[in-house]
C-alpha cells in the first residue's frame, strides 16, 4: 500500500503529530508499504523535499499563504483548540464563527485540498489519511476522491465538551470513510454526539525512542547528586508548568534540577505570536518568586538524540497539564523506565496506574503534586519498581509496532481487503 499523509506540521518542524507519522511511516515501509506526506510550508520553504527517504510536498506548492489568511485560520484552530480543551468557550463563536478567522481557516484547508488533488495525480496513493483539527472542513473538500480517507483525531474529545461544537465537528466527520480517536472514551463521545458506529475506531497513540550517548547531566552542568525532574511540553497555559513549579518550591532536603524542555507550535513559530513569550516571563517570575533561579532550566527545543538523553537521565517525568490529549512524553518515560506523574485527564489517565508505574493528580493541585513528587524522590527502590513496570505496559500497549499493526489492518479494512 501506499499512504499519503496530510497534516498541518511535519518535520523540521518536531511536536506529537510529527513524531507520530514518522514513526509509523517508518514501520509501514518495514512491512513493504509506502508513505508521502504533504505539510504546511514554512515561509521561504522548498515545496518539495525528502526527509528520512520519504517524499514531502509542501502548502501551498507554488507561493506564499497571506499573513491575514494564516492569522485567521491560526485564531479559528486555536478557537477550536480551546474548545476541546474546556476552556469555556461561548457558544457566539460558533454563531458568529465567520468573525474569529473560520473563513481564513477554510481557505487554508483549500490551498491544501488543491495540494491533495496534485499529488494524488503524481502519486496515486491508495490511501488518503488526514490527521488533526486544523485539516478538519477537508472532507467535505475531497468527498468526490474514489479513495478510502480516514481521518485522526488527535486532541482530546470529551462528552463535557457543550454539544453544539461536537456536532460541528461532527458534521464534517462522518464525510471521512472512518475517524480515529485515541482513547476508548473519546469513541464514546463522537457516538453520543451522533457519529455513526461504523464511522468510529480507536487507535491508542505510540512512540519509538532511541539510545542517547549524549552526557545530559554534563550537557547542562547538573550535579550527580541533583535529582533531575523532567517536563516535556511546549510552554503553554494548558500544559502546567507553573503547578509543577510550585510544588518543586515546596520541596524540602531534595537537591533538584527541574528542566522544562518545549518550545511553542508551528503556527505560533510563522506567526510571531507573543503568548508563549509571555507565559515564560510569568513562569521566570515565579521561579523568582519562589527561590529557584538555580534549580530550573528551560531547554528550549532541542535535538531528539538529547530530548532521549534527558529522559535516559532523569529520575521522573511530570506531565501537569489541565488538559491534554493523550500525553506522548509520559509514553516515552515509561520506555525509558522512568515512574511518571500526570494530571488525570485525557490520555494520561490510561497510562498511568496509579501505584503501579505512578501516580495521578488533580490538574492544579499543587499539594498532591508535591507530594507525590517528594514520594518517588525519596524513595528510590520503589521508584525503579515503577519504572521497571512502566517499561512493561510501554511494550504491550504503546509500541509503534502495535500502532503500525492497527493501522495496517484498519488500511486493509478501508480497501476491502
């Protein structure tokens, strides 16, 4: 089979989606199946390129998107962003959606459908998978391709999530051959917002890691006797940082280095957008606040060969955010062996076994994230337990040759095979 993969960022540019593909791509072609991608072109870009051996074809092909069209269509997906994060969102903008960028937010969608249309004709692929909110409307755009097009949702879908906007991601849904969703509760929900039961699967996401010769502690000048706490995540609101930061200043006889590793998304990158710049002065304040100036560090993004380092390194990984979807760098810290403390919600709640390889706290409570960060600092035996029984759910559940397995048979499923 050969898969052609559409999404709004691939690489250079890293984040979940990125990794995701490649990833699968890569083991598709293992089992003698091909992939192509086509990705949203950074200003100045190639149109065309191979990365890691596979074909890349870059929006739009032959110019340049307008700077008002990418603003509006950034503020409607980052609209819909919000939304599905619970944010509490007026139902207004829906109404009056016109008025927040849904107009620039469909014309992108057809630089990109008229970019879908072009390969296909060069690369007759057998499969067209579309993946993520931003590609959303492109079902009701590509309707007439005699191909099977599955599509995957990779933000969280939750049933408290006001109906009226999962009907309108609803709508355009059910113009897809079949919709992904990453947990069992999130096919729940799509059901009861009316999308069809033959319309709906479940593929829970997955990740690859590699061995890192890279010294992170040497690398960041941080003391053997320093415990390293690890947070991947880009600088956001909705990832929680400062919760993490105020529980690590409540720390007490623990040397510690607390390393925010992350930068900001692809739109944000293009466009300049100030939000993360300012939540980072506000987290530096609160390091400042709180006495920590020597023991927190913001990488930045950085390489994978070091991003595998820090986890090779650290001795936990928290993910403290308010919402997520399903929470890939607690997937890589159970590969790496590593106990892991998440927020319960989304798909951190399915990995973590409360006791088992971590814990699990309430979004924003501090006092439990403390607490459970003090637990599996001082107490190193049962922080390898952990870890160790970590490694073994990564390996039955989150592999990427599981993943790779359950999208070759849905493929299969899709052509009638």
């Amino acid at each position: 089979m050969k898969i052609l993969f559409v999404s709004q960022s691939f690489f250079p540019s890293t984040g979940g989606v990125s990794y995701y593909l490649i990833w699968l791509a890569h083991r598709l072609r293992e089992k003698s199946h091909d992939a192509i991608f086509i990705n949203l072109k950074k200003p100045g870009g190639l149109s065309e390129e191979e990365i890691e051996g596979f074909k890349v074809y870059r929006v739009p092909a032959d110019s340049e998107i307008e700077k008002e069209v990418l603003e509006g269509y950034t503020n409607f997906k980052e609209l819909l962003l919000k939304v599905f994060h619970e944010r509490n969102i007026s139902l207004d903008r829906l109404y009056n959606k016109h008025i927040y960028g849904f107009n620039e937010y469909i014309k992108v969608n057809q630089y990109f459908e008229k970019r879908i249309r072009e390969v296909i004709k060069k690369e007759e692929p057998d499969i067209v998978h579309i993946h993520d909110f931003q590609l959303l409307p492109l079902s009701k755009m590509i309707i007439d391709l005699k191909l099977p097009k599955p599509f995957t949702w990779h933000i969280p879908f939750p049933e408290s999530i006001e109906i009226l906007w999962r009907k309108f991601v609803v709508e355009y849904l059910r113009e897809y051959s079949i919709s992904i969703f990453s947990t069992k509760s999130y096919v729940s929900t799509a059901l009861r917002s009316g999308l069809e039961w033959n319309k709906v699967s479940c593929i829970p996401p997955f990740i690859e890691v590699e061995d890192s010769n890279i010294d992170f502690r040497k690398a960041y000048n941080i003391k053997e006797d320093e415990k390293i706490i690890l947070c991947v995540a880009r600088i956001d609101r909705l990832k929680g940082q400062k919760f993490l930061i105020e529980a690590a200043s409540r720390l007490r006889n623990i040397k510690f280095k607390l390393i925010f590793i992350g930068n900001g998304s692809l739109s944000k990158e293009i466009l300049k957008v100030k939000d993360k710049e300012e939540y980072l002065r506000e987290l530096q304040e609160l390091i400042s606040l709180k006495g920590l100036n020597n023991n927190v560090i913001f990488t930045g993004a950085i390489s994978r060969e070091m991003l595998m380092a820090a986890y090779k390194a650290c001795d936990v990984v928290v993910l403290p955010s308010i919402q997520e979807g399903f929470g890939l760098a607690i997937t890589e810290a159970m590969a790496f062996g590593k106990p892991v403390i998440g927020s319960c919600i989304g798909g951190i709640s399915t990995q973590i076994w409360p006791g088992i390889n971590g814990f699990l706290v309430s979004p924003g409570d501090v006092k439990a994230l403390s607490e459970c960060l003090e637990y599996i600092l001082i107490n190193e035996d049962i922080a390898k337990k952990m870890g160790a029984e970590g490694k073994k759910i990564f390996k039955e559940q989150f592999s990427s040759e599981r993943g790779a397995k359950d999208h070759i048979a849905l493929y299969k499923r899709l052509l009638g095979e």
